[in-house]
C-alpha cells in the first residue's frame, strides 16, 4: 500500500484523528469553531494524499487538489482555495497567501499527541521522510534537527517548530 494511503489509514494525516485535531487547532487560532462548510474542508483537505507514494515528493506536493475540488462542487471559490492553498507549497508557487486552514492544520499536526502520531507516521513510512526533510533543513540552515535524534526528541522539535510557525503566521495576517 502506498505511503499517502497509510497516512490517511493510520498515519499522520488518519482521517479521523487529523481532522480533529485540525478542528481544534481552528478554535485556538480563531476564537470559534469552524462553520459547517469549514468543517467539510477540514474533513477533505488531505483525502489527496489516497494513492500517493511520496507525501511531499512529486505526487505528495498535489495533494490538496483533491479536497479543493470537493469544496468547488459543495461550497464555491472561497472554499476551494481555502483547501488548495492549506500547502504553503503551493501558496508560494502561486504567489498567494496561505489559507486559514493551513495554520490550523499545521497547529493541529502540533497539538496532536506523541503517542498516537508516532506510531502510526512510523508505520506508514512517512516518519521516515519527515525526518529526513528535518536534517536537510538542519543541514542548510542549522536549525531543524538531525537524523542521530530520537523520534521522541524529533516530535517535539517538530511541534514546537509548527505552533511557533502557525502561531506567528496568524498573527502576521491578522496585522496586515
């Protein structure tokens, strides 16, 4: 089975536990629960990772078109980006700011419990590909963290790193 299938079944992305997350995550940012058609996008916005190999590779990275285009045929425009663009990938590439949903998703992804992240990320085979990307990124600019560290001590760097970035972020569009 695939590396983005195992994400949506038992990994960093299950489509239950992730989506929850996620919803909380939108209360702590924006001071309210997500409305209904809010709520879909977060149920939806990672259900293109479904047949992936690669979660941030060259199939990886188009993930978001699947959910966006579920909340085009539900709910219109504003919806469809608000799923496309919760990739800060491609809200750079295409020069636009990130969703709201992308802060929430990356605070839920840090809000989201040692115990049952870690498990299911390592069976899917993606804790793997995160950690790596984490001692690249320690490579290029010295901060991240190396791949001699635990997975432990790689969690909590990575959640620290996400609610710094989603907190700071939020902030930063808020003042504009």
């Amino acid at each position: 089975m695939k590396r983005g299938t195992l994400s949506l079944l038992i990994g960093a992305h299950q489509f239950i536990v992730h989506p929850i997350a996620v919803t909380i995550a939108w209360r702590k940012l924006y001071g309210r629960w997500p409305d209904l058609s809010e709520l879909v996008c977060i149920g939806v916005h990672d259900w293109g990772y479904w047949g992936c190999s690669d979660m941030d590779g060259p199939e990886g990275i188009k993930h978001p078109e699947l959910g966006s285009d579920i909340a085009n045929k539900l709910f219109g425009t504003a919806y469809c980006t608000l799923c496309y663009y919760h990739s800060r990938f491609l809200a750079k590439r295409d020069k636009q700011k990130p969703s709201k949903l992308c802060w929430a998703d990356k605070l839920g992804t840090a809000i989201t419990p040692w115990w049952l992240y870690l498990p299911g990320a390592w069976l899917s085979g993606e804790l793997e590909e995160y950690r790596w990307q984490a001692a690249q990124y320690h490579a290029e600019t010295g901060n991240g963290i190396m791949m001699s560290s635990t997975n432990r001590e790689w969690f909590q760097w990575m959640t620290a790193h996400l609610r710094k970035v989603a907190l700071q972020r939020k902030e930063a569009d808020w003042n504009r």
